[in-house]
C-alpha cells in the first residue's frame, strides 16, 4: 500500500487546475486519479471518446455539466457517470460558481502526460493536423457534437 500526501501531488496550471491525485505508476497502471477544478463557465473537455481505458466522473463540489453519451446533463455533487471504452463524453462548468470533478481511468491513463502537452501548445495555434496528432497520441478522438 502506498500513501500519497497530498503535498506531494502535483497540480497543472490547465484552465482552474488539475491535480494529479494518484498517477498509474501509484497503482501499478490499475487505474489514475485526478482532481479537476473548473472556474465558473469553464469549457472543459468538448465531445470525445478514448479507446483503451474507461473513465468515470464524480462531481466533488458546485454543479458541472456533463454529457452522458447523448445529453448534457447537470450534475450536483456526488452524482457520478461511469465511461465505458468508446463512450462519448464531455464535461464543462456553465455555473457562475466553481466546481471541482474527481475523474478515474482504469486500466490507469497517464493523463498527466495529455494535459502537459496541452499546457505546453496553450499559447500557440496548431494546425488540424497537429491537433490530431496530439490527440491521437493520448487516446483521444475529438466527437462532433
């Protein structure tokens, strides 16, 4: 068993902040946990679906929308929507108040690594193409909505 402190957690600076909870290593790839804080009408993530992992989302605090597949839906705190492999979601803050998400991938998805690189393109415009290519390299498929 491992014990991670929570000063030993590393935050994003990506949009109000993603802390890395539990990296995959923490848990020998089994799963990765991470805590998103979104800021009052907060974009979040638009419509995408990954291949190799599944994700659920648990709203900590304030209300987030998030799309379930086919609906956006708004979410309070406690309700939770489990992913499935291939399952089209979403998640933004349309409140005037803060909200924070715990979001889980199993087998564990080094979403860090994903977050980093968006971090790093954040103040440049990339092509079509570079962003495929940098979805792709994280299991990410954008979804029209």
């Amino acid at each position: 068993m491992t014990v991670l402190p929570v000063a030993q957690q590393r935050r994003i600076p990506l949009g109000g902040g993603i802390t890395v909870v539990s990296p995959p290593a923490a848990s020998a790839g089994a799963y990765s946990l991470y805590r998103i804080d979104l800021p009052p009408r907060a974009g979040g993530a638009r419509p995408h679906l990954h291949h190799t992992f599944v994700e659920s989302f648990t709203v900590l605090s304030g209300t987030a929308t998030l799309l379930d597949g086919t609906d956006w839906v708004a979410a309070e705190v406690g309700d939770h929507l489990v992913v499935p492999a291939l399952g089209v979601h979403g998640f933004r803050n349309d409140t005037d108040a803060p909200a924070s998400l715990l979001m889980m991938s199993t087998p564990g998805a080094a979403r860090e690594d994903y977050f980093d690189e968006l971090l790093a393109v954040a103040d440049r415009e990339l092509s079509a193409q570079e962003w495929t290519a940098l979805f792709a390299r994280h299991d990410q498929v954008m979804v029209d909505e």
